[in-house]
C-alpha cells in the first residue's frame, strides 16, 4: 500500500559546536554512524532530498526535525550548553530512571548533521503510520514521539521553523489533497508540541511543500 510521505523539519536555529551536535544526533540513533552533509540544495537539508539512507529503507512516511543548539558558534562550550548536553545524553541513556524514549518510537526516527544543524527525520513504519490514511489525525505513536520531542528540545531555546511534505500519487487525481493535508499535518504537529508545553513562541513558521520535494520511496 502506498503511504503518505510527512516529513517535519524542526529547524533550531544557530547552531554552535559540532560536538553538541553530534551529542544530540547521537542521543537520538546512537547506532547509526552520523555524517555531516554541507550546505546547497534546500534549505537545512543540504541537499535534493530530504531522506536519509535510513528513512528510504523504511519504505514509509515520516517527519523530519533539526535540531542546533544556540550559541556564538566559537567552539567554547559553556558550562550552561555542557548541562543542558548533558542532561538530554542522561534523558535519551534512560540514566536514572525509565528511558524517556521507548523502542518504539525510536524505530520511527533516524538523525543526520548539516552545516545548520540537526536534522532529526520521523518516517512512518510499513505497520506503524504515524497519521491515519489521508488525514491529520495522529496514531498514537506520533503522541508518543511528540511528548519526547517536547521534552528534549526544552532543554534549548533556539527559534524553530515546521515544514510538512506529502509523497507524490501514483495516479493523477482531479483533487489533489497533498497541498492541503501537507499543511495539515505539519501544523497538527505544531499543536501536538504546544499540547505538550512546547513554547509557541519559538516557532517560526508551519509550511507545507506538498509533493514538490521529488520524493521517492
């Protein structure tokens, strides 16, 4: 069954070390070897396509989320970045205490770096959708991994931009609903993280790209 392709990108802007970074990437697949991807193409996404090699493999849909860490990008950490760094290696390690982040939910995120920042990519499973078919109402997966998201991406203050993208049709339909639902989802998402005490005023921007993206699966 062909699936709908949501990606969100959470765009945390200004970023600061590589090292903080690379924390985060790491504290979100610390399995999957992270490369850094240098700037062109779209935007924080460094490129022509918004998949990683994870998320194609999936054969899924998804969203997207970058995530740097603000600063004066000098390569001084502080001692406020080191905790705050800290804190979220602690929060993702499940050091403590129950894991924050459940193996289910992290089967539906993979991470990778660009010059901007973190990009942290939520992709539907073949078995898992993370909304229902043709619509903006999450699964209960997305409530999950959105309560996680909340929570770590607090421990920062950087401004964030919300981009929503939908998979092509096989077919040509005379009402093409992925403009509409493309919007739909990313500001769903954006709601779901105000539900959760997300700041409201950090976000910048909910866009919708709909299938511009050339996107396949």
């Amino acid at each position: 069954t062909a699936m709908m392709a949501f990606f969100m990108l959470m765009w945390l802007l200004n970023a600061t070390t590589e090292s903080q970074r690379k924390g985060l990437a790491d504290y979100f697949s610390p399995t999957i070897p992270m490369a850094r991807v240098s700037g062109g193409g779209d935007g924080a996404f460094g490129g022509d396509s918004i998949f990683s090699q994870e998320t194609l493999t999936q054969n899924g849909t998804g969203e997207a989320v970058t995530l740097p860490f603000s600063g004066d990008g000098d390569g001084k950490e502080t001692n406020a970045d080191n905790d705050a760094l800290s804190e979220v290696e602690t929060m993702f390690s499940g050091g403590g205490g129950e894991s924050l982040v459940m193996d289910n939910a992290m089967k539906h995120i993979t991470t990778r770096l660009t010059d901007e920042g973190l990009i942290v990519e939520i992709f539907d499973l073949v078995d898992d959708p993370l909304f229902e078919a043709q619509s903006a109402k999450p699964n209960p997966i997305l409530l999950e991994i959105t309560k996680m998201l909340s929570e770590v991406f607090g421990i920062v203050q950087n401004e964030l931009a919300l981009n929503g993208h939908i998979r092509s049709h096989a077919i040509v339909l005379v009402d093409n609903p992925v403009w509409n639902l493309s919007h739909a989802r990313a500001d769903k998402m954006r709601h779901l993280l105000e539900d959760n005490g997300f700041d409201s005023q950090r976000i910048q921007r909910v866009t919708g790209f709909a299938d511009r993206k050339h996107v396949v699966t």
